[in-house]
C-alpha cells in the first residue's frame, strides 16, 4: 500500500497495553515499512548491556519515561537505517511533546513529516487485565495474552517458536505509574496531532480483528476526521 513517501512516518498512539505492538506488526507488513517500536530497542539496548541501556534501565523498572535525549538518539539511529528511508511505523514515539518537535524537526530536514498520527482509544480500566496477562517472545517481541490471544501452543512463539516472557514492568504497581505518565505526558501529544488535523481515533476496545479492519480503512483512506480527544 503506498500511503507513506520518503521520509514519512505513521505514528502508532495510545496508552500502554491499548494494542499498539500488536497491531503494528500486521500494519508495518501491510504498508511495507520497518515497524520502529521504542520499547523494543529501549529493551535490546538493555539485553546488550550498552551505556544507553544501562541509562535508562531504572526509568524503565519504575515505569517512568526514558529522557528525552536518550530516545531520541535510539530513534534517529534506527531512522537512519537503509530500510527506513522509505518510511516507517512509529510505535511508542513520540511519548511527550518535546520528542514530537524533535521529530517534526528531523523529518523536516529530510523533506519528510509526519503522514498520518492513529491514536488506539482503550479505556483506562481495561489495561491492567491486558498487562498482566501480557507475554512476550524474547525472540521476535510478539505479543500475546493468556486470555484474550493465546498462543497455539503454551509457551511458544507462533510466529518463531521462541520463548515467551513477562515484562518486569507489567506488574499492577508499576502500571500503575505508567498510565499516570501516560495521562500527563503524552495525551497533550495526541492532542498535538489532533490540532494539526492528521489524528485518526480507532476504537480500540473491541477484538483484535475489527481493530485491525479499522486500522486498514483509515490508512486506505487517509482523509483525517474532525475529532477532538
Ligand atoms: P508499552 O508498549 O507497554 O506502552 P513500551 O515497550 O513502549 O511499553 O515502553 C516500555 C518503557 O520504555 C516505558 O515505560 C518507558 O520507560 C520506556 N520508553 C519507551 N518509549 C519511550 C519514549 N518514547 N520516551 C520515553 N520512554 C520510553
Ligand atoms: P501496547 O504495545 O500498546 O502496549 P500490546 O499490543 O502489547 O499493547 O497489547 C497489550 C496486551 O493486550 C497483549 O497481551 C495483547 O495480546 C492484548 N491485546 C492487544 N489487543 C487486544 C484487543 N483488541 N483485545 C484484547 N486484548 C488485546
Ligand atoms: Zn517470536
């Protein structure tokens, strides 16, 4: 689907556990674009044991944001990669206003900009049941749930057979922070875009199926909605 030019991205919005991962990694597939998740190279840098990973390790343990500068520089690095000179799928970035202008700014530089924002609306009293039933592929980052998307076989990667794990930060305390910032640094962000006439709302509480059906037909057709958040 050609709805992203050079140097353009789609961004992936909304709070921890409303399905950005999942639906990503169908997305990126669908649009032909790198899907460029700033948890999972926050998380790579840590398994590295690199200087930025040891940076941000406590931020991330108690659920605070990583600062700015530290994310913008894995973001940058993995925008300069060959594969995403076409363009990519944002997920988990921008998370406050100050990373989105350094964004526009970059994207500016190189004759590209934001092409669409999608903001994933789930409400706040549905994402501990989604986090703490959260498991994880060490290998591939895909996500499942023990309920709500279990894998085919227990323990085991649908995708790449590998293992599947717990994310230290899923538990309820820890949540509990993650959404608070969420609330307070990142919707004046999903405002932002929603200013500037690219946002798009998805519902995104409803299976994951018709989130993804949704998904589909806002990037097929791409004329934004007035709405406000
Ligand atoms: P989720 O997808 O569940 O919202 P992420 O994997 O995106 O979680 O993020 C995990 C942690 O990594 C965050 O709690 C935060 O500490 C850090 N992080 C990820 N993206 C950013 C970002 N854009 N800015 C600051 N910190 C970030
Ligand atoms: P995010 O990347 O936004 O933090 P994930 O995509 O990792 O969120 O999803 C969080 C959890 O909720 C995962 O366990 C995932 O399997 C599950 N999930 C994702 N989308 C839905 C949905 N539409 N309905 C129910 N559970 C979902
Ligand atoms: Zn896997």
């Amino acid at each position: 689907m050609g709805l992203l030019q050079h140097d353009q991205v789609l961004l992936l919005l909304g709070a921890p556990g409303a399905g950005k991962g999942t639906q990503a990694r169908f997305l990126a597939e669908t649009l032909g674009v790198p899907h460029v998740a700033s948890g999972d190279l926050l998380r790579e840098h840590r398994e590295r044991g690199t200087a930025l990973g040891r940076a941000a390790q406590g931020y991330m343990d108690r659920g605070d944001l990583v600062p700015d500068d530290l994310v913008l520089d894995v973001i940058a690095d993995r925008l300069d990669q060959p594969d995403a000179t076409r363009g990519a799928l944002l997920d988990g970035f921008p998370r406050t206003v100050a990373q989105a202008q350094a964004l526009d700014a970059r994207l500016d530089q190189r004759g590209g900009g934001v092409r669409m924002a999608v903001y994933i609306d789930v409400p706040t009293e549905a994402l501990v049941d989604r986090l703490a039933g959260r498991w994880l592929c060490r290998g591939c980052q895909t996500s499942y749930h023990t309920e709500f998307n279990p894998p085919a076989v227990a323990n085991a990667c649908d995708v790449c057979g590998g293992e599947l794990y717990q994310r230290p930060d899923d538990k309820r305390e820890v949540v509990a922070n993650r959404v608070a910032v969420y609330l307070s640094d990142t919707l004046p962000v999903i405002d932002r875009y929603a200013s500037q006439g690219i946002l798009h709302c998805v519902d995104g509480n409803r299976s994951i199926d018709a989130v993804q059906e949704s998904l589909l037909e806002v990037v097929a057709d791409p004329e934004p909605e007035a709405i406000a958040v």
